[in-house]
C-alpha cells in the first residue's frame, strides 16, 4: 500500500511533522484491505484447552 505512514494514515512523506495534520487514526482503505485478508484466510482447527496435572 503506498500513500500511508507506518501507523497506515494517509501520508505524503511520512514525516513525524505530518502527523498533527491528520485528522484520520487509521484510513478505512487499510481497514477494508485487513478485513478482506482476515476474511480470506482458511479456518485454523480449535485448539485443545491446556490439561492440568
């Protein structure tokens, strides 16, 4: 994804001194990339409770 900062806002050039000029926390186009990722990914099986002794 290009455009975003490592805290993924919409940025020109990533500089510490852009971020008081942001509005936004995170942009909803990395929001909506993530979901679909997660959404994609195939079910991982339950995972067995820990047995004490």
């Amino acid at each position: 994804m290009t455009c975003f900062n490592h805290m993924f806002q919409r940025a020109e050039t990533g500089a510490v001194a852009e971020y008081a000029k942001i509005d936004l926390t995170i942009d909803s186009e990395v929001l909506e990339t993530i979901a679909a990722w997660v959404l994609a990914q195939p079910p991982r099986p339950a995972l067995m409770p820990a047995v004490s002794k």
